[in-house]
C-alpha cells in the first residue's frame, strides 16, 4: 500500500509541477489535492526536493541506461527512432524542467544533458566534429526534444516519423524515399 501512495504522490506532483512549476508548487497543494496530511506525505518523502528527484531518477537511470546498452545502429534512424521513444515516455519530466529551469539543479541535470547528448551525437556521426555537424546535432536532438513537449498531446505514432526523419536530415543522412 505504500508504494501506491508514493507513486500516487508523485503522479500528482508530477501533475502540478508540469502546470505550475517546481517553485510554485507547494507540499500543502500537493497533500490537500490527494486528501492525505502533510505529515502523510512527509513519511513517504522528506521535502519538496527529495519529491523532485524522485520524479526525475527514473529519466536520468533510463538515458544512462540507454546510452551504456545501445548497441552502435548500422542505421542511424533507429538509434534516433529508440532516442525519441526514450524522451517520448518521459515528455512530463522534461515539459517540468523546461517550465522551471531550476529542475535542471536537481541531479545535476544540466551538465549531465550536455554529455548525454555529446555521447549520442559521437555515436550518430563519431568524436570528431567540424562545427557544422556540431550545429546539425544540437538542431537534431534538440529539435527532437521539442516535438516530444510541443505535441506531447499527439500520439507516439504521429509524432515519432516525422520528429526523427528531420534530426536524421538535419544530421545530414539522405532523406529516405515517402
């Protein structure tokens, strides 16, 4: 029974953190909307932060995990197609840190972007960049993040084609044939 009412907590907060940010998102807010006490709340976690990065672990465990199992793609379509599906279950957490910037504080969630996205860059078109494919990736990834925020009431299927045929242009791999 604990487990559930730690996940419905964080499916709440989850909730209000994405509406009105980390910072304007209170405890009280968080307790009165589950019709459970402060205190209850408290048992299950010991501050508004310790909520936060219990929200955020389960991105940060699943992209490492992605990047130290992911096998190098004879087509990079589908390193991308597996990248966006990764962001795309986790769409929520990053519209939270996109809405309040100070959850990237929280695990240390910017520099740990940064060398996620370097490493799947160096695996997509290797470690050695000219600045134009530098520009290309940041453009790519990024761009599929966004489509993963912008159209996260879409479904997978009507996003993912399209989202991950424009970072592998971008990247500069031939269109394929429509």
């Amino acid at each position: 029974m604990s487990s559930d009412t730690k996940a419905r907590i964080q499916a709440v907060a989850r909730e209000l953190f994405v509406r009105q940010g980390v910072q304007n998102t209170s405890l009280r807010q968080i307790s009165d909307r589950l019709g459970i006490t402060k205190p209850a709340l408290y048992y299950h976690f010991s501050s508004r932060d310790d909520l936060v990065r219990s929200i955020v672990q389960p991105l940060v465990e699943d992209i490492e995990g992605f990047l130290r199992d992911q096998a190098m793609e004879d087509d990079p379509r589908e390193l991308l197609g597996d990248y966006f599906e990764l962001i795309w279950r986790h769409r929520e957490v990053i519209v939270m840190m996109v809405r309040d910037l100070s959850t990237l504080g929280f695990l240390d969630l910017g520099t740990r972007m940064f060398e996620w996205r370097r490493e799947l860059v160096a695996r997509l078109l290797g470690p050695e960049l000219a600045l134009e494919q530098q520009i290309r990736a940041t453009v790519a990834l990024g761009g599929m993040s966004d489509c993963a925020v912008e159209f996260a009431q879409l479904t997978l299927e009507e996003v993912k084609p399209t989202a991950v045929e424009a970072a592998a242009v971008a990247l500069g791999f031939r269109q394929t044939a429509t």
